[in-house]
C-alpha cells in the first residue's frame, strides 16, 4: 500500500494506493484502476469499501481510496458539494496524469461518496460507477429524491443496497445494475456478499 497527499482546491486529500501484486512499480502501466471514496461522516475504512477495494484488486485492478480534505482536516460535516465534486476531480486528474496514466478509470464511493462519483462521472471520465449503499433520498424525506443524480449517468452503474436502507433504494435501469442484500445502510450484515456482487460486476 502506497499513501500519496494529493493538492484540491479545498486543501490536501489523501490518497492510499492498493495494486493486485506486491511490488508493483509506479507509474502502473496496464489494467484499470477503481477510485473509492467515503461516506459523509466516515472513512475509507468502512467494511464495504474493504471488500470492495479487495475484489478489486482480486480482478486486477489498482484501488486508490481517497480522503476527502475536510476529513483530512479533522472535520466530520461534509463539505458542500460542489467542493466534494471539486476536489474529487482534482485527485482523479491528478491520478490520470500520474500513477494511473493511461489507464480507464472507475469511480466509486460508499454513500455521499458514491454521489459524488455520480456527479463527476463525465467530467472525470470515468468508465463506470460503482455505488455502495447510495443515499436515494434523506431517511423518511422521500420527496427530496437524489435519483437525478444516478440518472445523469451515462456509463454502466452498480449499485449495492442494503433491503432495510432507510435512505432508500433505485430501480434497475438501462445501464444500472442493483444488487440488494440484506441488511441497512452500513452494508456490514454480509460482507461476503458484498464483495461477490462487486467481483462479479467488474469482472463483466
């Protein structure tokens, strides 16, 4: 594992990187590589973005999980987010031209994080779009609907909801896959099954 501090807009993020094999020489110069970033209060360690982070590397690709600045900064109130968005960009660009150059890009994130790969998906390029426990709406407010966020994606989604979310869960569509496990937000009832989901879908 390899920890970069990346410069935004918003201050430093910062960066771990995870390769499949040991020893892995940088800049990488073949397969793909998935970026992950984390919920509003939380961190990259979340359990989904570990098995996450493991089938991918299981399946050959190269996982960088991204700090946001203000949790780098010691704060737990997300940033507004065109800041998140911002500085997200920032870390991927700075990734595209650097570790990962060349390589096809796959965003991702647990909760707020994977709105903010959903928001910055074509400006950032991305190849797909990865979403763990996506945030539908804020729990019991069913009319202050984020589905415009997933909707305004153009390249093939998954998304990983728990069956008892309170925050809710989309519908399949045409370039959106759901897989819904049991369990709430969190995703921590089978972590398993999270990680088979997430294997099986980056493997087609």
């Amino acid at each position: 594992m390899t920890e970069l501090t990346i410069p935004t807009p918003s201050g430093p993020a910062l960066v771990e990187l995870h390769c499949p094999h040991a020893g892995v020489a940088l800049p990488l110069r073949s397969g793909a590589a998935l970026l992950l970033g984390h919920g509003a209060g939380g961190s990259t360690s979340a359990p989904d973005l570990m098995v996450a982070t493991a089938a991918a590397t299981a399946t050959g690709l190269h996982v960088a999980l991204v700090t946001q600045p203000y949790r780098v900064a010691g704060r737990r109130a997300p940033a507004p987010a065109r800041q998140l968005d911002q500085a997200w960009l920032a870390v991927a660009n700075h990734l595209s031209d650097g570790v990962f150059a060349g390589l096809p890009l796959v965003f991702g994130g647990r909760s707020s994080g994977a709105r903010v790969a959903c928001r910055t998906a074509a400006a950032g390029g991305a190849v797909a779009v990865l979403c763990l426990a996506f945030p539908m709406h804020p729990p019991g407010r069913p009319e202050r609907s984020r589905m415009d966020e997933l909707d305004g994606v153009d390249v093939p989604v998954l998304v990983v909801q728990g069956d008892r979310d309170p925050f809710g869960r989309p519908e399949p569509a045409a370039r959106r896959e759901v897989v819904l496990l049991p369990g709430d937000h969190s995703l921590k009832t089978d972590p398993a099954a999270v990680r088979r989901a997430v294997e099986q879908w980056l493997q087609r």
